[in-house]
C-alpha cells in the first residue's frame, strides 16, 4: 500500500467521521509517519510548533482507533493500514463500497443511504458476513475548522443529557467572543453524531433571511425544494418529525440590532423568533442548537419546557493551563495570574500566548514586569466587535462600573447615575445576557481584561464615556 493509497484511504475515513476532508498539516504528518520522521522533522518541514503536530496526530490517531475498532497509534499505523487493505480485499463488494465510498453522504447533492459499512466489524470475533448499520447524512461544510479541545467535560455531560436523554427541542449555547462554543458544538457533534439521521450545520454570519435558512434545511433532509403551496415553516417541521435531526445554527447574534438592548431581532428577522418558538413548542422529533454571543430572551427556560440554555464560561485552571503548556511559555509563579487576567478564555489566552513568545521567548513575567494588564491588539479588536453593540444606556454603565474597585449593587448604580430604575434594571438584564458583566450575590462588576479595555477606551476617546 503505498503513501498515496493511503491518504486516500485516510481521507475517506476522516470525511466519514468529520465532514471534512485531510487538511494540509493531516496530510504532512501522515506522509511523515510512514516516511519515519519524527514529531519535531514534521513541524519543522510544517513550521510551527512540535506541541501542535503531536495534538494534531493524537486527534488523527484517536479517529483511526474508533474506526478501526482497535488502538492506533505512530508506531502501529502502517501495520493497521495494511492489515485493513488486506481485510475490505477479501471481498469485492466491500472494496467496492468502502473505497469508492459509494453509500456515504454528507452534501445536499447527495441522496441518503439506507446503509454503509461498520469497520469495526471487521474486527469483531465470529462475524462473517457484511453487516450495515444507518449512517448519518452530514453537512459540517459551513462550520470554522475545528480547534483543539480543552476541558469542557461538564458542558459535553450536560448537552449530551439534554439532546440525547431529555430530548430538548431547542438548545441555546451562548457565551462572550472567543469562549470556545463552536469549539464544543462540533467536539459534541463527534460524541452523538451516530444518534442522529440528518446534521446540518448554518451559520448566521451573513445574516440571511429566515427564507434562506428553512430552504437549505429542507433541500438538505429531503433533498428537494418547498413545495410553493406549502409554507416552509410547515415543510421543515414536516421533516424534523420525519427524521431525527441535529440543526447548529452558529452566529445569532448578526440577526439581533445594535445599538439597542441585548437580543432585539432587526426588523427584517423578526420571524426568527417565531420560528424558535415553532421548533421548542410542536411536537417533532429532533434538536436545534443555537449558538450565539447574546442570550435569546424570549424563549422559556424553566424545567418544565422543551429548551435548555447553557451559558458558557471560563474553562478550569486545569484546561487552560494545558493551553499555556501547548504553546510552550514557561513555567512559573505567574501562570495563574495570567489565566485569571485572561479570564480562562481559549482565544484570548492563545493570542496572549503567541504574543509572549514573540517578544518575550515564553516568558510570562518579563511581559508582566513591563504591563502587568496587557492589552493586546487582537483581543482588543475582538472586545471592540462586541462593545460596538452596545446601546447608549448601556455603555454608560459599564464605564461606570469600569471605574469601581468593587462590584456594586443596584441601588448604588441608581444613586450615581441619572437612569429610571426600570431602564437600569432592563439594561443589567441586557448585558448578562452579553456576557458582559459578573453577579457576585447581589452586586454587579466587570472582570478586570474587560475593565482595562472600558479605560483604555475612556482614555483614548472622551466621548464614549
């Protein structure tokens, strides 16, 4: 079997699992692996770090384990390539539908299939026939490339027992930028992805019209166009009552104002939110997964309804200290400081990470010796994304709180600013749902990166204090 045969073979395999085909670091380590080199010969051709290529390679090599029903690692996977090759070429038919890939789909194009081959029955004792089990039809082709993966066990318990066990209809995963949920939506997507006939995930990025949205969903499942005498409201439901489906629909929040309070549809997509209503309240047999920046308000919650909303925040010391580990800084007595000034946040400590070992060789403490709340330019431009949503009422009170030492309760916000009780009360609604501000009992204050930023900003531009 030579290299190529087996990237080939690899392709497939990681498409099945993935949605997505080989990327190019994917392919270098595995032209490396069977060429003999080392982790540290394939950064080097690949140039970036060693720590990436081995996280990279573990996720290869635990997808060929799954698949093949056995463990794979660097020094077995010729032999385990080989000996399957030796395994599908005992039969014609299998060969022909496994290498040809002829029962799989994963795009609108495609027709679904009433069965493929299970590899791990290959390596099952006392089977000796061809045995099929359903696969799911799967479109991951408008989702980010997938990052790596750190902590979140409690979050993938919890969504797993809401969508699988509990059976929610509606499930809202919401967070500040850069906190890692399309990170654990697509590493959920791989823990109950068998569970599922039909997953599609759309993002909002662009902000398309409802229209848009209902009419790729139904092309997708059906693999045909809305009748023009049926709604598509009517069509779609038809579907998730037909097929047990997983809907991601990422980027909410392009489809909210700006400007105002927090989760205000524009008024040419306000029939999202009946939408969302329709998909948590009839009667179907499948799961929609909304991912945004700002909390939906006007969906239910509470324990006796079909929707479950997850807030995601900071990952664990534990996580984000394997992060400070795979970028290869130094070890030493600041390291917790940085994970609390970064607020456990998987973007923001990549990028301070990276600016570290740029200009300071890995060193946390000779960054913290010349700015110990560093700003950097990156992060800054991400909180700038977010802050421009902010209304007028809104802004006013983050600086506020921007200027206080500690968290400050209602009554004393309404004693120092010249705001209604009810428009402050529906403005600190507005800002948790951002993600924006932290309750503490009764008392409300911003963590200190968001902090540097409001006065950063107050400095920088006097009129948006």
């Amino acid at each position: 079997m030579d290299i190529q045969e087996i990237l080939n073979l690899a392709d497939h395999l990681i498409f099945e699992k993935t949605g997505k085909h080989l990327d190019d670091l994917q392919q270098v380590i595995l032209r490396g692996t069977f060429q003999g080199k080392k982790y540290s010969e394939i950064a080097q051709e690949f140039q970036c770090t060693n720590g990436h290529v081995r996280d990279v390679a573990s996720e290869l090599w635990k997808t060929f384990s799954d698949t093949f029903g056995e463990q794979v690692n660097k020094s077995n996977l010729r032999t385990t390539f080989d000996r399957w090759q030796f395994s599908i070429g005992s039969s014609t038919n299998i060969e022909k539908d496994f290498i040809g890939i002829n029962n799989i789909n994963f795009c609108p194009e495609t027709s679904p299939s009433s069965e493929t081959i299970n590899p791990e029955n290959f390596h099952q004792p006392n089977i000796n026939k061809r045995q099929t089990i359903p696969k799911p039809k799967i479109d991951l082709s408008d989702a980010p490339d997938y990052k790596k993966f750190y902590g979140r066990t409690q979050e993938i318990k919890t969504l797993k027992k809401w969508i699988l066990q509990e059976q929610k209809k509606l499930v809202i995963l919401h967070g500040i930028n850069g906190i890692g949920k399309t990170t654990l939506a697509l590493q959920l997507i791989k823990n109950i992805q068998n569970k599922f006939d039909y997953i599609i995930w759309q993002s909002l990025r662009d902000s398309p019209p409802l229209k848009t949205i209902q009419t790729r969903l139904i092309q997708f499942i059906s693999n045909q166009n809305p009748a023009l005498e049926t709604s598509e409201n009517s069509h779609l439901l038809e579907n998730l009552r037909k097929h047990h489906c997983l809907i991601i629909l990422d980027d909410i929040q392009t489809i909210f104002n700006s400007n105002k309070l927090a989760s205000h549809y524009t008024p040419e997509h306000e029939n999202y939110s009946q939408f969302f209503q329709l998909i948590a309240q009839l009667s179907h047999q499948s799961c929609c997964l909304i991912i945004s920046r700002e909390k939906l308000r006007e969906i239910s919650t509470n324990k006796n309804t079909s929707v479950r909303s997850l807030h995601l925040k900071d990952l664990d010391e534990e996580a984000a200290t394997k992060i400070l580990k795979d970028q290869d800084l130094q070890v030493d007595e600041q390291w917790q400081k940085l994970i609390y000034f970064y607020q456990g946040n998987p973007t923001w400590l990549n990028i301070i990470a990276t600016t570290i070992n740029d200009l300071f060789s890995g060193s946390i403490s000779e960054l913290f010796q010349y700015d110990p709340l560093f700003l950097d330019a990156d992060i800054k431009e991400l909180l700038h994304q977010q802050f421009t949503r902010l209304s007028e009422l809104e802004k006013q009170v983050i600086s506020h709180l921007a200027t206080q030492t500690e968290a400050v309760n209602i009554s004393t916000l309404l004693d120092n600013l010249q705001i209604p009780p009810s428009d402050l009360l529906n403005i600190i609604k507005s800002l948790q749902r951002r993600s924006l501000i932290e309750k503490q009992e009764n008392n409300f204050t911003l963590l200190p990166l968001l902090k540097q930023y409001v006065l950063s900003n107050q400095q920088t531009s006097p009129e948006t204090k």
